[in-house]
C-alpha cells in the first residue's frame, strides 16, 4: 500500500509510536487495531491509514506546569500518549525563566556529591549516552543532547528538558534527572527538577588537560554510580515479597508540593474522617526523607548551590501579557489510598459516562461542604471502579494537590490560574474573578466535551478540541466562550457512541447553564441541584433507549 500525500507526515509518527509501545511491552493501544484486522468488515488503503493516523497520533491535554499549578511531571500528565513534537511548545512557555545556565560550582558539587557505593546491576541500562532507538526510556540514566555549534547551546538545552519529561514520566520515582549537552566540543551538566533546571558553566573539552579529565570524571561518574546520585528516590525500591492474603489494591501517589501549601494527606485525612462520599479514602502519608533530611527542590536537589547567580536561558515564549514564571521550592510528599480505580476516560457507554460524572460532582458538592475546594478537574482526576463494592465508590475523585480551604478568606483570594489548562473555566483563563466552584462545575462540562470528542479512539474525527493543549489562554478563552454559545460545533464532532440525541441535547442545555453570565451569582446548592438533575434526566432517557 502506498499512503497518500495527506498522511505522508503524520504516518512516520504513527510508526514510531508504534515501534515505541511494542518496544515497551504496552500492547493495550494495539487492541482497536488488532480488532480492526480481524473485523469481518473490509477496509480500503485510505481507511486505514486514516485510523492508523487517528489511534496512534493520540491528542493530548497537558496539565500546566506553571508555579500557579503544583502538579508535574512527577505523575502522567497526558490524557493520551503524546509525541515529544507535542509537548515541547507547552513545555518551552511553562519552563520560561526557570532553566538557569552558568550555576557557579554546579559539575565540581556533582563530582563531590559522588559515593561509589554500588554499581547498577548489568541487566538496566548503564551508559552516559544512550539510544532511545535501542533502548527503553525505563532505562535511561542519563540523557544526553548533542549540537554542532556552541551557538545551540539554549536550543540544545530546551531540547533536552523535552526528553528528560518523558524519563519523569516513565521513571516516576525519580527526584532530578541529571543530562548532558554537548555543543560542538562545549559540554554543560543539567540537574532538571520539578521546578525547572540549572547548568553548569560551558565546559570546554578540548581547550585544556584539567577540563578534559573533568570531562572524563563525569562520564565514569555516570558509568559507575549509584542510582541516588542520579535522582533516584532511594526510599523507594523493589523487593521481591509474597503478596498480601487477603490482597489489597493501594495507589502510591507522589508529588511535589510548594512549601507553604498544605499537604494533601492532611485534607484527604480530613475529608475521610468526615466520610465524604465519592472521595478516594484516605491510609497514609508522609513528607520524604532521606538521611534524616527533607527532600525539597532547593537544598536536597540543588544541594543549596546559588543558582540564581547563573543566568537565565533566552526568553522562549511569545505571549506577552502571561505572567512570569517564578522559582518556587517544592517538597516531596507521598501518600497512599485506598481506592484504586481507572479514569473516567474508560467508560463503555454513555449511560455510564453520566453515572460516573453525577457520583464525580456529587462528590465535589461533597467536598465543598466539607470545606475544600478541588480546583483541578481533568479527566485523570475523575475514576471509575465497576467491581467497587460498598463502601468502596463506583466514581470518585482524587488529587487535591490543589485544592485550598473555602470559602476563601477575602485576604486569600486567588484570581491565578490552577489546574489543567484545557479542562479550565473561560473564567479562569480570563484571570477576571477568583476560582469558584462555578470553575470547577464548568470543568466537568470540558470533561463531558473531550471524552465525547476522543472516545473511543478508533471513532475519533479531526476536531480543533484536540489543539488546546498548545493555545495560548486568551485564544482558548475566546474559543471556549463561542463553543458554550454554540455547543453544536462541539457535539460535531462527536463519536458515534456519544452521538446520540438525549446526550447531544444535555450538553446543549449543559452549556447554556454554564454560558449565562449569572451562573457565579447562583448559591452552590441551586448550580448543584441544577446540573445534576440534567444528567440524571438525560442518563434516565438514555438508558430506556439501550
């Protein structure tokens, strides 16, 4: 078969994204294909390039990394698989004024910090350089980012905190990535955190014996050192064990929280002892340490070196009136639950999906009751689980990494942007009023949107939606503000599972209550009731129908 000219780009996308889940082992995204090929039904050449095209080239829906948002890399933050092309004008804005160069003492503090203690085991990756075309991103130690000119040198750098995503991502217990650049014959080292990166000054291999030999110490220091000096959580690891009778499911979350923010174990205990329904319940949690000493970004990672006496890597965005990014010291927190589910994104029918949104907001209603405000209503954030028996929820909501007490002190105000940018309200993305629960409850609609435009995936059309992820807020803004005064060029695009006449009616009527001006002035009880009295009508017509 020979494609044709319009899937000639996004084809060699697809395959590398294929090579890469059959390289990992991931097989769960080759069950539409494998179903296709098998189907009794034919199909032609263009028809299956263009579902090739559609399953493998995933959109995505980055949560944003901005000192106004805890949440990151620490845990997935895609809503699909995303190629690397993807994220990196996301990344290029959210790093911004956070990748300090030229850090006094960085490498020579490296090489100190070096304790020989043990060699990684032979069967994971060992190699300062590595290939991401023989080797599995679980693997990589080091990352390294070559140039031609010491001209790339920003460039290159930028470039190498786009990978080092994706090692957080697959390596999640991982507290800093420690990554090489080499420009031409001027390297420099990189420590990348959960609060951007700092370099080492240039270093030039060739101009001299003594850089050289640092040179050559810091490769055999990759080679040869234990995985803690490389970022690696060293209180968390692998052992082999007889599993539990009877078993328990448990979700280990880590993240990384600004230091004056109160930690999420502390409200999640809260809000378990309360028993507030269609919440993850609460077991444990704890603030990290090792070697009697918190782990935090600014003395633990950056082992208190000054790095704000380095320089700042070039201005990358073009967005003028968004606000700067900021340094801020983060510290790691681990909890664990005791509810394991899937997102919502896996639900099989739309009946399903409105069960699984009416116990989600029943269960932020809940939880502004109890004196908390979620402020980060993604689909990841939104779970299912169909064999949950009593207590255990069938829907629920986790993650409040960064929720804050309410109501809001008048003192306390927050008119800054929190949460996952595509999922946010045309109010939050305007900066005009504080975050209300109103925000909230209009992030559920965007949920309903993007899970009704993306699922299932091998029914997915080409639609605008799937592009948030890298527009600027004011255009988002401006978009999202004509789609709730014309919802019908959202439902469009619906799959065929989604499209169905009761629920393209209840998003109707969905975003004609969140597109009215007046919705702020609404009590939380009458926005509340309203809303879900709509799903439940709609799913009880929907479910007469099936």
């Amino acid at each position: 078969m020979t494609p044709s000219n319009s899937f000639t780009n996004q084809l060699p996308k697809a395959t590398l994204r294929i090579h890469q889940h059959y390289r990992t082992n991931f097989l769960q995204p080759f069950e539409p294909l494998i179903t296709v090929i098998f189907s009794e039904e034919a199909k032609s050449d263009p028809e299956m390039y263009q579902f090739i095209d559609k399953e493998f080239n995933a959109p995505s829906s980055h949560r944003s990394f901005t000192p106004n948002s805890v949440r990151t890399c620490t845990t997935p933050s895609l809503e699909n698989s995303s190629l690397l092309e993807d994220v990196y004008p996301m990344l290029k804005n959210e790093l911004e004024n956070l990748m300090y160069t030229n850090v006094p003492d960085l490498a020579k503090s490296f090489i100190q910090q070096y304790r020989h203690a043990f060699v990684t085991p032979p069967d994971k990756l060992d190699g300062a350089i590595v290939s991401k075309d023989r080797y599995d991103i679980r693997d990589v130690l080091v990352p390294v980012e070559l140039k031609k000119n010491t001209s790339d040198a920003a460039e290159a750098a930028r470039c190498l905190a786009k990978y080092v995503y994706e090692v957080f991502n697959a390596q999640p217990t991982r507290s800093y990535v420690v990554g090489v650049t080499l420009c031409g014959t001027s390297m420099q080292l990189w420590k990348l955190d959960r609060s951007g990166a700092i370099g080492s000054e240039p270093l030039d291999i060739k101009e001299n014996e003594e850089n050289f030999n640092e040179f050559l110490s810091l490769i055999i220091l990759f080679l040869t050192s234990n995985e803690q000096v490389l970022g690696f959580d060293p209180t968390f690891f692998d052992i082999d064990a007889e599993t539990c009778n009877p078993p328990r499911h448990i979700k280990i979350s880590h993240s990384w929280q600004p230091l004056d923010r109160t930690p999420e174990g502390d409200m999640l205990s809260e809000v378990t002892d309360k028993e507030v329904p269609h919440m993850a319940r609460y077991y444990h949690h704890e603030d990290v340490h090792v070697d009697g000493m918190k782990v935090d970004i600014q003395s633990y990672v950056r082992q208190g070196l000054d790095f704000k006496a380095g320089v700042i890597v070039g201005k990358t965005s073009d967005h003028a009136k968004e606000p700067h990014n900021a340094f801020i010291n983060r510290i790691h927190r681990r909890l664990i639950l005791r509810d394991v589910g899937e997102p919502i994104t896996n639900v099989d029918s739309p009946v399903r999906l409105l069960e699984a949104l009416e116990g989600c907001i029943k269960g932020h209603q809940a939880l502004l009751a109890a004196g908390f405000l979620h402020r980060d209503i993604p689909t990841n954030n939104l779970m299912i689980n169909n064999q949950a028996v009593p207590p255990a929820p069938k829907s629920f909501l986790i993650d409040l990494d960064l929720a804050i007490g309410y109501p809001i002190p008048k003192d306390q105000v927050h008119y800054t942007r929190a949460g996952t940018k595509v999922f946010m309200s045309v109010n939050l993305l305007a900066q005009v009023c504080e975050h209300d629960f109103a925000d909230d409850l209009e992030s559920f609609f965007w949920v309903l949107i993007w899970i009704c435009i993306h699922y299932p995936a091998n029914e997915r059309k080409k639609s605008t939606v799937t592009n948030w992820s890298q527009m600027n807020p004011e255009s988002l803004k401006q978009s999202k503000r004509d789609y709730l005064r014309h919802p019908d060029d959202l439902t469009k695009d619906f799959t065929s599972l989604y499209a169905k006449s009761d629920l393209i009616n209840c998003v109707h009527e969905f975003a004609k209550i969140m597109g009215d001006p007046g919705v702020r002035g609404d009590q939380p009880a009458t926005l509340y009731s309203t809303i879900l009295k709509l799903l439940e009508k709609s799913r009880d017509k929907l479910s007469k129908r099936e």
